[in-house]
C-alpha cells in the first residue's frame, strides 16, 4: 500500500501542475486531458519557444531540472506532432517533489511565457516600422 500512496501524491502533484500550466497562454499539454491511469510525467510545449531553450531558462533563471526533446520515443512525438518542434519539455514528478517545487516550475513556465510574449510583440512591432 505504501507505492500506491507514493502514487496517489505524485498525481496530486501532477494535477497541480497540470492546472497551473493550463492557464498559461501559449503552454500545449500533451496527452493530459486525463491524468487516470497516467503516470506523474507531464509533457508540454510553450508556443515561440524550442523546449531546448525553455530548458536551459528552467535550468539557468529556475533552478528548474527538466528534460527536453525526443525523450527516446521519436516515434511517439511523431504520433502527437511534436517532431518539427524538436519533442517537447518534459517534468517528471517524483516521491521528493513538493507543492511549492510545482509552483516553481508553473512560475518559471509563466515567465518564460511572458518573455516570449515580449520578444514576440518586439519582433512584430520592428516588422511594422520597417
């Protein structure tokens, strides 16, 4: 019974980050619709933003460990369209995790979003004037 409470808290946790990405403009979750019968892995793309540099940023500006890409199954982001865009930004929770490690990471997820969202405008905006 203790892996399946070790289980129970990591989707508590996964749920929460789910919830917390979800109101993020520009995250894609991919495959969480549900998280029954899921695993505590949440996989995501931020729109403008290669999930290489978005883990560099976790990394580097976050104190964020994370993993980006193919995560060995190309054929899989080939199934849910990830390819082009290099896989994905993958979290995976685990027994030590904690609620506000997950808050961290939607925090640094949402300032990066927000970066992206201001390098965006700027691009746009030296488009308009030249």
């Amino acid at each position: 019974n203790g892996i399946a409470n070790v289980h129970a808290r990591e989707m508590q946790l996964a749920q929460r980050l789910v919830d917390g990405l979800r109101q993020i403009e520009g995250v894609q979750l991919y495959c969480c619709d549900s998280l029954k019968d899921h695993l505590s892995t949440i996989l995501m793309n931020l729109e403008g933003v290669d999930p290489g540099d978005v883990g560099v940023m976790l990394d580097v500006d976050h104190n964020i460990a994370i993993r980006t890409g193919l995560h060995c199954a190309p054929l899989v982001h080939a199934q849910i369209g990830t390819t082009a865009r290099h896989g994905g930004v993958r979290f995976s929770i685990g027994a030590f995790n904690t609620a506000q490690e997950v808050d961290a990471a939607i925090a640094g997820i949402a300032d990066i979003a927000q970066w992206a969202r201001k390098r965006k405008a700027k691009f746009h905006g030296a488009l308009a004037h030249a």
